[in-house]
C-alpha cells in the first residue's frame, strides 16, 4: 500500500561542523542523491548558522531543502546574536526547526515561545518543525500523553497547515542517548498526535500532515521506525552528521 505522506528525513546537525565540514557533508549527501532516481522522501539539513549559506550552495539544485535549527519570533530588532526567520528565508531555508527540547532546557523555552517562534516561520511561508516530547520522568509517571498533548496545543501556530507545519515526536531521553521506545510505544504516541491535529485542523488536513519521530534513530532501527503506520519521517541528530547513515535512514522509507 502506498504510503499516505511522503516522508520527510531531516538532519539536526546541531552545534557541530566548521565551514569545510558542513560543505563536505553537503557534498556528500549530493552526490548520493544524485544517484537516486526518484527517491521516495524529502531531505532536510538543518546546519549551524554559521554555515547554512555554504550549505545552502553546495545544495541547490540537488533536491535537498535547506533548514535552520532556531530562529527569533521577532522579525528584526534589539536581540543581539539571534536570528530571523526572514533572515533564514534570505537564505534560501524552507525548513526552520522550534522548540527542539535542546532548546527548551538550555534556553527556558516555553510552549508560549515555541508558538511565536512557529508563527514567525510560517508568516515568512517557510516550514517549522515543531518539537515536543516528554522526559523520563513524566514517561515513567505515566504522564507522556498528556505532556504530548499539552505540548501539541500550546506550541502549534495559530494558521497550521499540513503545508507548513511538520511535527517531530522526540522523547527527550531517547535523544543521543541510543535508548528509543518500543515501535508500539511510538506508534502509541503518534496516533495521539494524529488525533489531535484532527481536532485541531480537521481530518483531511491531520491526515495529510506529517509527523516525524527522533531519538536515536539509525540505520539499524529506521526501516522498523518508519514503517509505523502515523511514523512519517525522521528528525534525526548523531546520525546525520555521516552522509553514510543519514541516507541509510532514509533509504528505509519504502
Ligand atoms: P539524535 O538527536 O538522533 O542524536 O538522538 C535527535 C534530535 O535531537 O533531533
């Protein structure tokens, strides 16, 4: 059966590469993609700012979209050493990554923030990836669902669409840390996020929106991870920072 999103593999660099990296990483993942004839997903990579211009030309053309892995809700002003969305749509981005639970903890992000970052990225028609995912705690109180769904609602932006919203499930400890929840247990999670959206945005759209997982996904468990039936991609950090494995992961979307 024919699968009822087209997957999106996206790749959180995070605060790794310098310049000759990232452009060698891009390199890399163009000469892959170049091989493959109608490939049967989207890739985003999601470098450091600091190289995303680099990136961006190592990667036009090739059919990989370019993402950024913050940005402002602000369009421009007093914020010494933030960034934009329209400065990342200068870019060339159409992916912008919010509320990654990196940021939640290292910088206090609220779901109030992780909202405004989300409507700034759509005001600009780019895409956000919008994160959310609860801790071991509140998985082991018994509690993920309702973190989930307290999440979903206070972090999604006010116009979303299947068009320019995407949401990742990362359970925070299964991020870098090779522990990933049973295939069940995501699945679990997923149906929820699906039925959410539904009340949200209505069936057709929530039907057609896709929702990622990430945490420790690799090569030896993405083909299990994405053929969950709501699984419709994968955000994935360590894993993408060797061309080798991120298109491994993304070869097992069948
Ligand atoms: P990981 O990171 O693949 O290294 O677990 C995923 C993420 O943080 O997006």
């Amino acid at each position: 059966m024919p699968r009822p999103r087209r997957p999106l593999i996206a790749g959180n660099w995070k605060m790794n590469g310098l310049l000759s990296d990232g452009v060698t990483l891009a390199g890399e993942l163009v000469a892959l993609m170049k091989g493959r004839l109608n490939p049967a997903f989207d890739m985003v990579v999601c470098p450091p700012f600091t190289v995303i211009a680099d990136v961006g030309k190592a990667i036009a053309g090739s059919g990989i979209a370019l993402g950024a892995q913050d940005c402002h809700a602000a369009e421009k002003g007093a914020h010494t050493g933030d960034i934009s969305a329209v400065m990342l749509a200068d870019l060339g981005c159409r992916f912008v990554i919010v509320g990654h639970s990196e940021r939640r903890t290292n910088h206090g992000e609220t779901d109030a923030i992780v909202k405004a970052k989300a409507e700034a990225v759509v005001s600009r028609r780019l895409t956000a990836i919008v994160c959310i995912g609860e801790t071991e705690a509140e998985r082991d109180a018994g509690n993920t669902l309702d973190v989930v769904k307290a999440q979903l609602a206070g972090s999604l932006p006010g116009k979303a669409s299947a068009a320019n919203v995407v949401v990742a499930y990362e359970p925070v400890w299964a991020i870098g840390t090779g522990r990933t929840p049973s295939d069940d247990e995501v699945q679990e999670v997923h149906a929820l996020i699906r039925a959410r959206l539904a009340d949200a945005l209505g069936a057709e759209e929530a039907a057609r929106l896709r929702v990622l997982y990430g945490g420790s996904m690799k090569p030896d468990n993405a083909h299990a991870l994405l053929a969950l039936p709501d699984v419709d991609g994968g955000l994935i950090g360590g894993a993408s920072l060797k061309s080798r494995d991120f298109w491994a992961i993304a070869e097992s979307c069948l």
